[in-house]
C-alpha cells in the first residue's frame, strides 16, 4: 500500500470511532443532495449576488478537494456498514491507485451508479425470500421496474418497511381471524394493530405471539 494511503487510513480510524449517526451524516455530507443552497441563503441572496449563487450551485462539492481530501472522502464511504460489494470494490480500486481526476468522478457519478447496482442486488434477495409478503414484492417490484438508483434506495431506506408493515397487518387479521385464539393472544394481536407502528407489528410476529402463548 502506498505510504500516503497508510497514512490516511490511520487518520481516519478515529474518525471511524464515532458513532454510527454520526458517520451517516458524514457520508451525507458527500451526497449531491449538497449541491442545493439552504432557504436561508436564497432568501439572502441579493440580485447583485444572485448570479454568482447560481454559479457555485452547479459546481461540485469536490471540486476544490485535493487528493488527501478525495481519499477520506472515500474511505468515509468504506466506513459505511451498509456499503455494498460493488461500492466496497471500486473504492478499494480508487485508493490503490485512483487519479485524481478519477477519485473525483467517481465521487460524483460513480458512487451513485455503484450504490444502485448493490441496492438491485438488495431488492433481489428480498424478493428470494420465501418470507417476503405480497406488498413487500409488489413495491420490491415496482422499485426494481423503475431502476433509478432514487427509487431503489427509497425502497430499502423506507419502502421495505411500509411494504412489510403493510403485510404485517394482513398476518395479523389473520390470527385474529382464528375463532380458537386464546383471549390474551387476541389482546395482544389488537394491541399491536391499535399501536399500528411497523415496529409494534413486527414485534407482535416475531415475539410478542410467542410470549402471549408460551
């Protein structure tokens, strides 16, 4: 490994110390969602400054960034426990022998395109799993029909747990639709649907019936 990379990488174990929030947000920061001005600023902004805006809002946030800059930005991504293998590969590839001019682009279109293809990969083992309920295929569908790296990490980021919340209720009703249930399993079943969170729905499924019988 060159000696700078060595470098580098032991600059940012701490940084990979923090807490995972904390990470997200780093690798937030690299998103092109940055490259839109805040309601503030565009209120602020003056016509003799206007133009000038425009102008460094279609600029890139890694543009100015020299190579020591583009590599943490990358190995921030590396950070990342949800990066994919393609995400992981190319970044890999990039810090061992990356341009500059390469690193940049990569972080500009490439990362997009390979995060895409890892959440394709994502979408197609939810689909394998014989567990996967009809909403959670049918959106895992739709998201996977429309193919835009936008719509794919929707999917996994929000989707999924709409979607599974959505059969969860359906799994439910089911069990309240036995006439042999017990009283306290019956309880417990509406509680969960008056809770009505994705998180109280799961829960109910994978342990609350159990505890209610057991």
């Amino acid at each position: 490994m060159h000696p700078l990379h060595s470098r580098l990488r032991h600059k940012v174990v701490h940084s990979v110390r923090l807490t995972r929030a904390t990470l997200a947000v780093a690798a937030g920061a690299l998103a092109p969602a940055l490259l839109l001005s805040t309601p503030s600023l565009a209120a602020a902004t003056t016509p003799s400054t206007a133009a000038a805006v425009a102008v460094a809002d279609t600029g890139s946030p890694y543009d100015e960034m020299d190579a020591d800059d583009l590599r943490i930005a990358i190995l921030r991504i590396l950070a990342d426990p949800d990066s994919g293998k393609r995400v992981t590969r190319e970044a890999n590839e990039l810090l061992d022998d990356g341009t500059v001019e390469e690193m940049r682009a990569w972080l500009e279109t490439g990362y997009r395109l390979a995060q895409a293809e890892d959440d394709c990969v994502a979408i197609a083992r939810i689909l394998a799993d014989p567990d996967s309920g009809r909403a959670v295929v049918r959106e895992a569908n739709k998201a996977l029909d429309d193919g835009s790296p936008e719509v794919v990490r929707e999917f996994l980021e929000t989707g999924l747990r709409l979607a599974q919340a959505e059969d969860d209720r359906v799994a439910i009703a089911r069990i309240l639709a036995d006439p042999n249930i017990s009283d306290a399993l019956r309880a417990a079943a509406n509680a969960a649907l008056d809770d009505n969170t994705p998180e109280a729905l799961r829960h109910f499924l994978e342990v609350g019936q159990y505890e209610v019988d057991g």
